[in-house]
C-alpha cells in the first residue's frame, strides 16, 4: 500500500508540474506568435506527442483543424477536458516508421519524457545531466500509426511538431512526401537523433532549417540555414544548449520567400 500510494503521489505531482509549465498564463500568446507563419485558417496541422495539447491550442487559435497523437491515457484525458472543441481529434496513438504496436516507457514523475525510443533512454541518462534522475517506471503496450497513414485520412498539413522524445527520426521515416513545414525536439548528448531527422528531410525534399533554444519564442537566425550549415551546427554542439526544438522550412515555402 506505501508503495502504491507514493505511485500516485508522485503521477499526481508529475501531472500538476506539466499543467503549470505548460499552461502557465501568457503562454498562448508567444505560441500563437510562434506558429502564425506556418499556419493560415483552414489549414491542417499535427501535433505528434501532443501531452497536454498547448501547442493544439494555439494551432487551434490560428483556425487550423487539429489532428493531436498522445498514447498516454492520463495525459489523453487531461487533453480532454482543456481542449474538447471542434476540429480537434485527438488520437490515443503514436507514430513511428510502420503501423503496429510498440512499447511507451512512461516516466511517472515527468509524464513529458516518456518515450518509445528505448536506446536513446538509456543513452541520454549517461551524456545528458538533465535527466540522470529520470525514471521510467512503467510501459504500456500502443498502438502506432504513420504521418503517410495520417495524412491519407485527414489531409496534408501545413506543420507538424513532433515532441517524441527521442523517437523523432523514426516518426519522419514514416513520411515519404515533403510537407511545407514541421519541427523536431534536438537534445544535448544525444543529437545523433537530430542528424539523422535532417537526412530524412534532405531524402524528402529541399530543406531550410532554424533552431529555438528551449522554451523560447524566438529563431536562433534571421536567415533559414542550408542543410550543411545546420549539420555543422550540430556537429559543433548546437551551441551548448541543453535542449530546444528545430525547424524545417521546404524551400518553396513562404516564409522563407519573405525573408529572402
């Protein structure tokens, strides 16, 4: 009974911890800001490892239909309940390179960090200090789906986060056409994982890339960079960031055509 009670102490401190960081007031504002480029009303967007679905709100706020994936039923029904408007269907999924089933590593106290990439949790425990105290301590059997396999149901959209934990190469093997826009989590120690999502952008299409570091609202460039600059700047340590998201802009897009 201590242990199961502590159990849900520490699920519960993990739940309200990810609703104040990721619903704190002032947040949907930089967001909307952040994605107004990439997304026009009407237009479609995915938000893959959707958590508690503040990056489908703002998508939401900025007129797209919303198609959200989390295969954590406790974060699924926290979406749920903040986010049950129309033209949001959110999906008890993951994605991955094929459809099927795969096993989620579920961290019970930082619900965000659970992932199905099973090397990389074991890797980024060694290399990176952030998370030598995450535990993962239950796994839960899901279903997986593709982006092709998404898009044959519900359109292609116009931006795709994908937030994985580590499992973000994998997702875009499951693409194989390039859509306009998307972006990747990159963290430190184990970028491994961001080269290899940008040798799956370059297989795709031509690629423009830019980078924000951790939480913040802002690009890293004024300019989007070539696909040998951004590998560079991974090479080289991404700077010394500890974490932070990166986008990808097909070279047609017109963000891109109004900052040339």
């Amino acid at each position: 009974m201590p242990s199961a009670f502590f159990h849900r102490l520490r699920s519960t401190s993990g739940m309200a911890r990810s609703l104040f960081i990721y619903w704190r007031p002032g947040r949907q504002r930089g967001l909307k800001q952040l994605y107004r480029p990439f997304i026009q009303p009407g237009d479609i967007a995915f938000d893959i490892g959707a958590h508690l679905g503040d990056r489908s709100a703002a998508f939401h706020a900025l007129g797209a239909k919303v198609v959200a994936l989390e295969p954590q039923p406790a974060l699924a029904k926290w979406f749920k309940r903040i986010l049950n408007q129309p033209n949001i269907t959110l999906l008890p999924l993951a994605a991955g390179p094929q459809p099927g089933y795969a096993d989620i590593a579920i961290s019970v106290s930082n619900p965000t960090l659970s992932t199905l990439a099973t090397e990389w949790r074991h890797q980024v425990g060694e290399r990176n200090p952030g998370f030598q105290h995450v535990q993962w301590e239950q796994q839960l059997r899901v279903e997986v789906t593709t982006l092709d396999q998404l898009i044959a149901t519900y359109g292609e959209p116009s931006f795709i986060k994908i937030d994985v934990e580590g499992f973000e190469a994998e997702v875009l093997m499951g693409l194989n056409h390039p859509v306009a826009a998307l972006s990747v989590e990159f963290v430190a120690g184990v970028l491994e994982v961001s080269h290899s999502c940008v040798d799956q952008l370059c297989r795709l299409g031509d690629y423009r890339f830019n980078a924000i570091a951790g939480e913040q609202r802002h690009f890293r460039w004024s300019t989007w960079q070539s696909p040998e600059t951004i590998t560079q700047w991974l090479n080289d340590g991404v700077d010394g960031l500890a974490s932070g998201d990166l986008y990808a802009c097909r070279a047609d897009h017109p963000l891109l055509n109004a900052s040339a």
